[in-house]
C-alpha cells in the first residue's frame, strides 16, 4: 500500500464507511495500517450501519459482523446503540438500560411500528414471556378510543402504543 499519513488515511476510510460498513472490508484486509484506519473512534462512530437496521440478525451473539458492532457500540455510533438495545430488549426483556440505548429517535415512533416489528422477528425472540408483566394495562385503563373511536386515517398514539404493545408482548 502506498504510504499515506495516518490522518489523511482516516479521513478516506471515514469517507468510506459512510456508504456503509461492508466497504471498510478492503482496509482491514490491506494489512495493519488500513484495519487501525478503520478502528478508529471517528471513522466507527461515523460509519453506516443501516444494513443492521434492515437485516436485524447481523447483531446477534455468533454473528460475524457482531464484534464490529460492538467496537461501533462502544465508540458511540448512534445506530450501533439502538441496534444492540433493541437486540437486548428482545432477547434479555425489559430494562430502564436498554430503553436508554434506543433513546434519540422517539418522534418516528409511530412512522417506524412496522419496521421495528420487523426487526424483533428477524432477532429471533426467545418468545419465553420477557414481557407479559410490563406490557399489561391495569382494568380499566385500556385507551377508551381503542375500540371503538380511532379509525385506519385518523389513529391517536394512545391507540398506535396499545396495538404494538399487544404484538411485542405475543412476540417476546
């Protein structure tokens, strides 16, 4: 490989790796210049993940790709958090520290239902009850437009909780 300072090096794998973690595979591959490239914090806090998003199962435990997601996790990567606190609410239950790790997001909630639903099956959930004493509602205090009032338009986020709600607890 031909020699390049290390910081005009990290600038180009950082570069890279925004178009997604699989194009950093050359770098750790030319030798050890280029695998201390990509294992820098600024490149793995940077780099794009979005095929964890889309394909869940790449998180789990014997995954080839988990050791680099966990080296992103700890270096901060915001997509690798929510990634492994989603994997960790799934397959552990429920814990104020996992909810922590998916914080940022909670605008798209109710855009993101499904695709967070797709996730949870793709990670393979224990489905051993995690979550049947969190997701229960108490008598009584059921959403009273669940029912009967919010329609397929016009869905109230009361109605959008309670309905996830039910399928992660069937899930989990």
């Amino acid at each position: 490989m031909v020699y390049l300072p290390q910081g005009i090096l990290i600038d180009i794998v950082r570069r890279v790796g925004n178009h997604g973690f699989r194009e950093l595979a050359p770098f750790i591959a030319s030798g050890p210049d280029g695998k201390n490239a990509v294992f820098q914090p600024e490149v793995l806090i940077e780099v794009d993940l979005d095929e964890f998003i889309f394909v869940s199962s790449l998180a789990n435990e014997g995954s080839i790709y988990r050791p680099f997601l966990m080296k992103c996790f700890e270096a901060g990567n915001i997509t690798a958090r929510y990634v492994e606190g989603l994997r960790r609410a799934v397959k552990l239950g429920p814990s104020n520290e996992n909810l922590q790790l998916m914080r940022g997001r909670e605008e798209y909630i109710p855009y993101a239902g499904e695709r967070v639903m797709a996730q949870i099956a793709d990670i393979e959930p224990p489905m051993s009850g995690n979550y049947d004493a969190t997701f229960s509602f108490p008598r009584g205090d059921v959403p009273n437009c669940v029912h009967f009032a919010c329609t397929m338009e016009d869905v109230c986020f009361d109605c959008i909780a309670y309905w996830y709600s039910r399928r992660v607890r069937q899930l989990c």
